[in-house]
C-alpha cells in the first residue's frame, strides 16, 4: 500500500491535479444548475483550521452565467494576487454552504481566472 506524498491538502477537489479554465467553468455551472448561490471568497492561508475566510462583495443571488462568476473572480484575483481565492456554492434551504473549491493560488501560473 502506498501513502500520498505528505503536502497541503487545502478542501474540496484538493487531491486532483489543478484544475483547468473549463472544469473551473463547469463546476460555477454546476452551482448555478443546482440552484445554489455562487461566492467568491479570499484569504492570506489556506490552514484548514481557518474557516472563516474574507468573502468578496455579497453572494451572487442573481447570477444566472458563469461568466458573471467568473469576471468576480478575475477582480478579485486582481486586487488580492497574494491570496488564496475560492469559489463557494450556498444553499438557501438548508442554509449552509454546500461546496467550495480553490480557484487561484498565490504564485500558481495554473489557475488562470
């Protein structure tokens, strides 16, 4: 049996490679598809004991594209570079978060939006 090599996980989706601009766009789709709320959401750490994290403007209640999400994000990431940057989908009946996913690094060339 073989163990994974010992880095940061950081939350949701962290065990697969980077992901891409289109599985980024499929997964804001995904949120939007479900009914759910789109936020973006930075922070200086990604510690997984931080679970409170800045969020960017208020939910998106309204949105109704990706590229909406997507263009917050891109503003976000440009003010914040230095900051771990999430995208999080709300619930509105239960009242909580549902999923949230990283979408910029801080010094990754992976993650373009």
């Amino acid at each position: 049996m073989k163990t994974l090599p010992k880095e940061r996980r950081y939350e949701t989706l962290s065990y697969l490679p980077p992901l891409t601009d289109a599985q980024i766009e499929r997964q804001i789709a995904y949120i939007l598809k479900m009914g759910y709320f789109p936020a973006v959401e930075f922070n200086e750490t990604s510690d997984p004991e931080v679970y409170y994290w800045t969020m960017w403007k208020l939910p998106m209640f309204n949105a109704s594209s990706t590229q909406e999400v997507l263009s917050e994000v891109q503003a976000c990431r440009s003010e914040y570079p230095d900051c771990y940057i999430r995208v999080v989908g709300f619930d509105n009946v239960k009242q909580c978060q549902i999923t949230s996913f990283i979408v910029h690094k801080p010094g990754a060339s992976s993650y373009r939006y």
